[in-house]
C-alpha cells in the first residue's frame, strides 16, 4: 500500500517474474510515477531494451518495471506497444493524474466506481463493495441483461454504480472527472503488412505465428504448465510448448465418471504423445455438490460456467505450477463454434425471410416459440434480425426474448419491453466491422461477447481464487491482428479450424486429427437430476424466489419441473445460470427491484 497525496494505491502480488524483487506500488527513481499492474507483458524485454536506450537503468528483471518506465516515457502511446494481458492504474504526481487501463481483448478485469469527484478501482468487485462507497445494490437491468447472455456484459455489472473499463478500454481521472477513450479496435488493425496471397503461405506463416505466440507465453520464472482437454486447441498449444521448452511439459485435466462426457482418455493419450507428465482429476457431482458454496463465493458476479476451470486451476496449483496456458480463443480465431456457418446460413437467407408478408412470418416465429432451446432460439432470429450484425447480437442468446420477460417480475418485465433484445455490443461493433466478410464479423462477435464477459472473465477468477496466472497464447494481439489482415478464405472451410490443423499437424497424434470435434461439457443434465437437485430446488423454490424480488415464480418452476421431467438435456445451461443468478442475488439480500435503469 502506497499513499501518494490524494492517491492511495494498494496490490498483493501473485509474483510471476523475477519474484524476490518487483513489489508493488512501484514507484519511478523521480517519484513522480506510481503503478499497480495486474497481468503480464510478454515484450518487456524487447521494451527494456528500448528504454535503456533512452537513459533508463533498471533494478529488477520483471516486467513491472518496465511497464511502468515505459508509461513514464511514452505514455498512453505506450498501450500500443504492449504485448500482454493487463489492467493497470499509474499515478502521476505531477498531474494529480490517475491513467487506468486495460488490455485490448479483456483477459485482465479492471473494475471502478466513480462516484462524487472519487474513484475508486480494484481487479475484484469483492474490494470495491468492502470500499464502502457502494451498497451493493443488484441492478435490474443488470439481472435481465444476464439471463440473455450467461454474464453481465461490460460496461455495465450486476452490481448499480459499479462499472467494468472495457476491453481495449483507457481512462484518464483528473480533478475528478473521468474521461475514458480507445486504445484498441478492430478497425486500429494496421494493414501493413499486407495479406498473404496464397494458401500454402498462409499455413506457412500461421505455424511461425503459432510458434511466436507461446514462446512468448511460456516466459516466467516460475513453473509453467497447461490445461489440457480431449480437443485440438489445447493440444496444439500443449504441443508447441513441448518444442518450445524442450523439457517434460506437465499437463492437467479434468475427467467425469458419466459416459459420453468424459475427455480424460483423449487427454491423457495426447499428454502421452507429448511425453508430458499428466494429472487427470475425475470429478463427480457429489463433489460439485459439496463444494458449491465455496465455488459460489468465489463469484463476485453470478456465471453460468466457470465450475471446470475452478477445478483444473486448482488440480494445477496443487501439482506444482504457477502459470498454466489455455487453448482458449482457439474456436473464435479459427471458426470452430457452429455460430460461424449458422449465421453465414441464415444471413444468405435473410432477405428473402424479409421480404415475406408479416402474416406469414409470424405464424412461423410464434410456433417456433413453442419448441425445444434451438426452436426458440431461431424464433429470436427471425423475428428481430434484419443484418449480419443483428444475427451476431443474438447468437449467444441464453432465453430468448419471450422466455426471459416471462421468468421476470411483472414490473421488470414491463420496464424492459421496447428495449429490444440485442447485445449491449451491437452499435459498437456495428460501426468497428465490416458486416461484408461473415467470417471476421461472427469472430469479432465471439470475441468481444461470450469470449470477454464469459471466458475470460471466468478464467481469470477462477484462477486466481487458487492462486493460479492463466495464459491464453490465441488471445495475443500480434496473432489476432495479423489473422485479421488475412483472407477468410484461407481461414474457413467445411472442417471447422482446418487451418490450425494444418499449420500443426506435424506435431499433434494422428488420431487427434481424425476425431470429431466435441464440445467441452460438464454432466450437467446427470448432476442437476442427483448431486445438485437439492440445491436447485431450494434455490428456485418459491420463498427463494420471492426473496430475491426479480422474478415470476410460476414460470421459473415450470422451467424447472420441465428439465427435470424432460429429455431435453439442452434446457440444463437456462435452469443451471438461472439458480446461480437466484442464488447471488439472495446471497447479497438485495432490495426488491423497483425499475430496470
């Protein structure tokens, strides 16, 4: 903790490089700079290299040092020059100046409260609540916005007054006003150099890429390992850093006991062929069930995933590492989630659903409504979608728009009618995308949605609610913007992420290449059946219910009796985020709504 006038700084430090030395606050030999950094910066080296050139003499060999000479000495220009996962906050005495930000796709949270000339900032909601300038009242918008998309997507949070920066966010505090500006787009992009101009090249380059990005991302002085699933992502990554390292990688995963879930044995034969030395936890749901409260207190927003990397992070922690990397961002860059041909399907079809006469289109949306999760989830599409970048703002749809105003409270649901039931996202990527190429459009979507206010947001508090820094070597700015430069017809085809196998096939199993690929799903649908069926019936019970005050009881049981009376294992995500998001709000005693903001 630091004080530095009206500035008060504070850190406790997950020591990555050199971790004897680079305590935080850190402060310049001038004492005019003040910085607490959470994250990481693969380039500091090529950056301190640079900065000694220009007359600075560093005292440690960790990247916040650098980090913060480089703000001394260029600024916010410096946030382009960064190659990492970050959010920071520097003070700068001179000013009276507080420069907040973060990095450009959100892998490091950075959340604030500005309230009365203050601001207060923190990377846990958890310390800005025990700040005492918020009451921790829930937002009602906040709860429908997260019945939508399985999170609370930034800027906003489940929390009034609290806010999250943006990814590839920057904010400038100053007698106390706040102004915050971009750092990072897509359409910031350079486009030199230019594309490649054949196929064969495009391999060719993308597998230096490839080898680029984790030799960065294994950088640390302390032990690195990886997440490793059944899948191709994980294994790629796995694969490049057994080459990179040259020593024996240790790999983690986490297995099932219930058939057709379970990716353990795939797991561990690709840890074989990489002569790693594996550590497969089999996690039942009895366990899930004993453990859920201590899994819920590590939300400080409700989810509806995160639980199978609490678990990996923590088997990681306990078998020896530090730093783990991920394949996550494998399916966004690469086209695998099915989001990418179905809306390429739909968007070629649009125009002539448009042009049929209301009388025969509503019919068709109003009984799809009536079907399974895909049914209405389609209904959703054809009732309010007239673009390629509409499609993309309804993709990862939770409910839809009818099933979420019914689970609602009357006079909530009423508040939000006319709203709308696209992504908070929508006008920005709209005017940051060209809706022209589907391909970059879906990737930017999953990007800057499910990827940001869902993965990401989970890896990193589970993570570091065991003491765990996750890396994700796909999410590196310079791949993503040279991925970006390059034609989607190289990047696309009927196999989903078939340019990644083939940039790397010579270092994957064989058997690997020829799997199908699989989602990776816990045995949610066997679990909320057995282990965890006393939780969810307590929690969607109807004294529950009327304690949180946002919700329509009938419809949450009937959601509930159906999945548990149903062969529909589909419905599980809906009734599983809805008893997270019950849950929270009662753990918080928050008020009953009084209208959505």
């Amino acid at each position: 903790m630091a004080s530095r006038g009206p500035a008060t700084l504070g850190m406790r430090r997950l020591a990555i490089f050199d971790p004897t030395n680079g305590h935080q606050p850190m402060t310049t030999p001038d004492g005019r700079h003040t910085l607490v950094f959470n994250g990481a910066i693969y380039n500091f080296n090529a950056l301190k290299a640079e900065l000694e050139a220009e007359g600075w003499v560093f005292r440690t060999r960790c990247d916040t040092e650098v980090l913060l000479a480089a703000l001394a000495q260029w600024g916010e220009k410096a946030l382009n020059r960064l190659r990492g996962m970050f959010a920071f906050a520097l003070w700068d005495a001179a000013e009276a100046s507080l420069l907040v930000a973060r990095d450009p796709f959100g892998i490091k949270p950075l959340y604030f409260i500005h309230e009365g000339g203050r601001l207060v900032f923190a990377s846990e909601i958890g310390a800005l609540l025990s700040a005492g300038m918020s009451d921790g009242a829930i937002d009602p918008s906040s709860v429908a916005d997260y019945l939508s998309w399985f999170a609370v997507p930034a800027p906003a949070t489940i929390f009034k007054g609290i806010s999250s920066l943006e990814p590839g966010k920057y904010a400038r505090f100053c007698r106390g006003q706040l102004k915050i500006e971009t750092s990072w787009s897509f359409r910031s992009i350079p486009s030199e150099p230019g594309p490649c101009t054949t196929r064969q090249d495009f391999i060719h380059e993308l597998r230096e890429r490839l080898n680029d990005t984790v030799q960065a991302h294994v950088l640390a002085d302390v032990p690195v390992g990886a997440f490793l699933s059944g899948g191709l992502d994980s294994a790629v990554v796995a694969g490049l850093m057994s080459h990179a390292t040259g020593v024996a990688l240790k790999t983690f995963t986490i297995g099932f006991e219930e058939d057709g879930f379970s990716e353990a044995d795939e797991a561990e034969a690709t840890a074989r062929h990489f002569g790693a030395v594996h550590h497969t936890r089999i996690l039942t749901g009895d366990e899930v069930a004993r453990d859920l409260d201590k899994f819920l207190a590590s939300c400080d927003q409700p989810t509806g995933d995160g639980v199978n990397t609490y678990y990996v992070s923590q088997t990681a922690q306990e078998g020896g590492v530090k730093v783990a990397l991920s394949g996550l961002g494998g399916d966004e860059l690469f086209g695998g989630y099915p989001s990418f041909r179905n809306t390429a399907a739909m968007a070629a079809n649009l125009p002539r659903w448009r042009r049929l006469p209301a009388f025969l289109r509503s019919p068709t949306t109003a009984l799809l409504n009536q079907g399974g999760a895909r049914a209405r989830k389609l209904s959703d599409f054809l009732a309010y979608a007239r673009d390629p970048h509409e499609l993309g703002a309804l993709q990862r749809r939770v409910f839809s728009e009818r099933s979420r105003l019914a689970i609602l409270a009357p006079d909530l649901a009423r508040s939000l009618r006319g709203s709308g039931p696209f992504h908070p996202q929508l006008a920005a990527l709209r005017a940051d995308v060209d809706s022209g190429d589907i391909f970059s459009l879906v990737s930017a979507w999953e990007l800057r949605t499910y990827m940001a206010d869902v993965l990401l947001r989970d890896s990193d508090v589970m993570s570091m609610r065991h003491s765990l820094e996750l890396r994700v070597p796909f999410v590196d700015r310079p791949l993503l913007e040279w991925l970006w430069r390059q034609p989607s017809a190289f990047k696309e085809s009927r196999r989903p992420k078939a340019a990644l196998v083939e940039a790397t096939s010579d270092i994957l199993p064989p058997g690997l290449v020829k799997r199908r690929k699989r989602g990776f799903t816990l045995p949610f649908p066997i679990w909320m059946r057995k282990d965890l069926r006393p939780f969810i019936q307590d929690t969607l019970s109807p004294a529950s219910l009327r304690k949180s005050g946002f919700f329509s009881e009938a419809p949450v049981q009937a959601l509930w009796r159906q999945f548990d009376s149903g062969s529909d294992n589909r419905e599980w995500s809906r009734v599983w985020s809805l008893a997270v998001l019950v849950s929270f709000v009662n753990r918080t005693r928050a008020p009953a709504p009084l209208a959505a903001k």
